[in-house]
C-alpha cells in the first residue's frame, strides 16, 4: 500500500495527470464518432513523442487497399512503421521494423506487398483533415476521416442514369468535389433535354456550375454545413455516436491541411498519371487546353484517355456492350469478362 501511494505522489510531483494512465484506449487508437447510412466519421489522436517523418517531410501518409478497401494511415516512429485501419478500426495495427534509412521506394513496395498503395482521397470518396492538439495534457495529432463512399456511389449512379430523385431527398451533404468532374462529363454527353434537366436538379443541390448554364451557384461554407439530427431526418439518423468529447481537446496554434499526392495546379504530368476518366475527358473537352498543350501531348492524353475508357467497359460495361467491343479491339481480357458475365448469366437463370 505504502508503494502505491508513493507511485501516485510521484507522478503529482512530476506534473503528470492522472488521466494520463488513462488513455490506452483513447490514445494511438482510432475511433468511432458517427455512423449514419450514408457517412461514417472516424477521429484518431496519436501521440507526437518520437514521431518521425515517414516520406520527405510529410508526419503522416494514407494508404488503400483496394481489395480490402481498407484506407490506413502510416506513421513512424523510433524504427517501426505502424499502419493504423480507419474503415475497420477494429483490424490489428500492422507493424514495419526497418533499421537505418529507408528509401520511398522501398518502403512503399514492403506495403504494395500487403496490397496498400498511395490513396487519392477525393477520388476514392474520403475527406479527411488534422491538426495538432493537446488531448488531456498529451501533445498529440489529430486525424479525422470522413468515409462518404457510400453516398457518392449513390450520387455517381443518378448522375449515371440520369435520375436525380435518387439524391435529391437525401439530406446528409456531400462535397461536390467528389463529384463535380463525373457530374460535368455526363452532363456534356446528355442527348435530351430531359437528361440535361435532371443533372441540372443535382448541380444545384451540390452547388456545381455546369458548363454552359449561364450562372453560377453560391458556394456554402462548409462550417455552416451539418448532418441532420434522427428527429428533422430519420433516413440519415446516426446509428451509433460513440464520439470522443471534445471537450477534452485544447487546439494549438497550428492546424495542418491533408494535402493529397497530386499537383494543385495541375499541370500536365498529373492528366498523364493521376486523373481520373472524367477530370482527363473534361480536360481534353477545353479548347483552352488544346492551346496550352502540344500536338504530341494532346495525342498521348488522348491514348490514355481510351486506355480508362476501357478499363471503365470492362469493370461497369454490359455484357452487349462489351460483346460489341470485343469483335472490334479481339482483346482477351474483354473475352475473360464476356465468359464471366456468361457463367454468371447461367447461374442466376439456373436458380430461378
């Protein structure tokens, strides 16, 4: 008894907390804050001892592994990479133990082993943010992460299918970077009035300009911007709200902005490798960039520009529209995918 009051006195005198002996399970850990149907938020506060950078100068790196589709961050410290799950919070830490310096590459392939790559954010449909603060006495880094995956499938296939009473009575708020350059491209493509009318509905929802429509949208600042409560909007009422008290949380003067692995401006190595289907057919549809770009780059976009056309008819394609592709291009991954469909097609008409 003698011993552990002598312990608890120590630590009075060293300035520690108490709480402090606490945070096991709120500290390096991620949790939960909200769950609705259509969002899940995800906060995480780990401690900044020893933190080391992991690539360049970059505290932090996110990951994704497509097959799991399990987005993680990476952090480093005293000689280990740990790799923290924020889709399933539940997963066990995965461990790197590498001595001495570690060149980028290396350390990306050790991980590409494991089936995580660089994540785009935006692109995969998260949003996430941090800053440094001061969690009950503890210096930490706060990473919060917005999964809206969900609810941007669900926007991609009214914009898709030209159906904009899909999303329009959904209240929960989506970003309209998510979907701006999707929205755009098949506005472009729209054939009738009835279509264009109907992704017209969804940009106004989202506060999207359309090319051609002659206004422009407000923007809404996104502090204004809250997910309903279950009492004004029972479709996206939280299921679970087990969120960290903020109360607890002092904020320092620094707030730090997660930059994703791409250029801002844009420049033209990023439409060769980075963007996306939509953002390079948006890119090439500008006659302003047909004037910043030569020939020759306009022509190797346009060669890439086909390559995701593709790599788009195989993976959402139908089956009469990749049977029309094949007796064109013979490529024998369209006729894997015809044969999968085929089988699959057998299957459903044999059950029922």
């Amino acid at each position: 008894m003698r011993h552990l009051v002598l312990l608890v006195l120590l630590f009075l005198l060293n300035g520690c907390a108490l709480n402090r002996l606490f945070l096991s399970d709120e500290i390096d850990k991620v949790n939960v804050v909200k769950y609705t149907p259509y969002v899940k938020h995800h906060r995480a506060y780990f401690t900044r001892t020893n933190l080391q950078p992991v690539i360049d100068h970059h505290k932090y790196l996110f990951l994704y592994n497509p097959k799991k589709q399990d987005l993680a961050l990476l952090l480093h410290r005293n000689g280990h990479y740990f790799l923290y799950s924020f889709t399933k919070p539940q997963n066990r830490v995965l461990k790197l133990k590498r001595k001495g310096k570690v060149s980028q590459r290396s350390l990306l392939r050790s991980f590409a082993k494991a089936g995580y790559h660089i994540a785009n954010l935006t692109r995969l449909g998260f949003d996430a943010k941090a800053g440094l603060r001061r969690y009950k006495g503890v210096k930490t880094l706060m990473i919060e992460v917005k999964d809206y995956r969900k609810l941007k499938k669900r926007y991609e296939s009214a914009i898709k299918h030209y159906q904009a009473a899909k999303v329009l009575r959904i209240r929960t708020p989506l970003p309209k970077k998510f979907v701006n350059s999707y929205l755009i491209y098949y506005y472009k493509r729209a054939k009738t009035t009835a279509q264009k009318q109907a992704l017209q509905r969804i940009a106004k929802k989202l506060h999207i300009t359309l090319p051609g429509s002659g206004h422009r949208t407000h923007k809404v600042p996104t502090t204004r911007t809250k997910v309903p409560s279950s009492t004004s909007v029972p479709n996206d009422a939280p299921k679970t709200n087990p969120a960290t008290p903020d109360s607890t949380e002092e904020k320092e003067t620094e707030t730090i902005s997660y930059i994703e692995p791409q250029p801002t401006t844009k420049p033209y190595p990023y439409y060769l490798h980075q963007a996306s289907l939509y953002e390079l057919s948006n890119y090439l549809d500008d006659p302003q960039s047909r004037r910043d770009i030569s020939y020759g780059r306009y022509r190797i976009l346009k060669r890439r520009l086909a390559k995701l056309k593709e790599e788009e008819l195989l993976q959402e394609g139908s089956l009469e529209s990749l049977i029309a592709a094949y007796k064109k291009n013979k490529n024998p991954q369209f006729k894997q995918r015809i044969l999968e469909l085929l089988k699959k097609k057998q299957e459903e008409e044999s059950g029922s």
